[in-house]
C-alpha cells in the first residue's frame, strides 16, 4: 500500500490528540499502555487506555474497506514513523514510565508493540536489533582471532 500524505497527517493527529489527553504540566497518570486498534473494514483508527476507555478516535480514509492480507503489516511501518515525527510530544506525555503503544487489529489482538518508553530507554523499531546478536558474535570471534 502506498502511503498518501494525508494517511500521514491523520495518523500524526490521532498520537497528537492522544498526547493533548496526558499534557506534561499535569501530574503523571499511572497508565500503562495505549493501545491503537485499527480496523481496515471502517478505516478507524481508536485509541484506548488500559482500562478499554476510548481516549480518541479518528477514520482515516486510504484504510477503509482495504482488502489487503498484509494490512497491519502495511500500517504498522507507517504508525512507527509517525510516532517518531511526534516524539518529543509522545516522551513529554504525563504517563508514569514505562509505558508502550500497542497496536491491536479489532478484536483486541496484539499486532506489534509500536513504541516502548522507560526513562532513558526508547525503543521504537525492534527490527532495528533484529540481527544484532550475530553482529556481536562476529566481532567477538574476529577479536579473539587477533
């Protein structure tokens, strides 16, 4: 699926309106989550907290009635690069750390944790360590071979 801009703006003003619900000059909230639901039948992207309260909600458009297999596949790359364009915003939310996006298909299932945030640590792509480990055990051999 090709990403139009306005796919991008509508994701970008979801995670901004959720980050208006939890303002940084307020008292952090113990929450732990926020989970994105999308559903490619509607196109509606919602936006809920641990508890299953609606924080917000927003349709975006290129999502409805798709037919795609690969949907969440296709939209969580796009979600990701949105949050990271709303960082600062995202990291400044008065939510008690750690706290993760999620995003769930519409029956409340886990798709992919698309944002992890504790103190210093952020992780926003875990394909980024994905072959990490084999990096460092060819480094390791390399040096104990000199």
């Amino acid at each position: 699926m090709k990403v139009s801009e306005q796919t991008l703006q509508q994701v970008e003003r979801t995670i901004s309106k959720v980050a208006d619900k939890f303002p940084a000059n307020i008292e952090a909230t113990i929450l732990t989550d926020i989970h994105l639901r999308a559903n490619q039948e509607s196109g509606e992207l919602v936006a809920f907290d641990d508890d299953d309260n609606e924080i917000t909600r927003a349709v975006i458009e290129q999502w409805i009635q798709n037919p795609d297999e690969t949907f969440y596949d296709d939209i969580t790359p796009v979600i990701r690069k949105c949050i990271e364009k709303k960082k600062k915003l995202v990291e400044a939310m008065s939510i008690i750390k750690p706290y993760s996006i999620i995003l769930e298909d519409d029956e409340k299932e886990n798709i992919a944790e698309l944002y992890v945030v504790d103190d210093d640590t952020v992780i926003i792509d875990p394909e980024l360590m994905e072959g990490l480990g084999k990096d460092l055990d060819d480094f390791l051999e390399k040096l104990l071979k000199e």
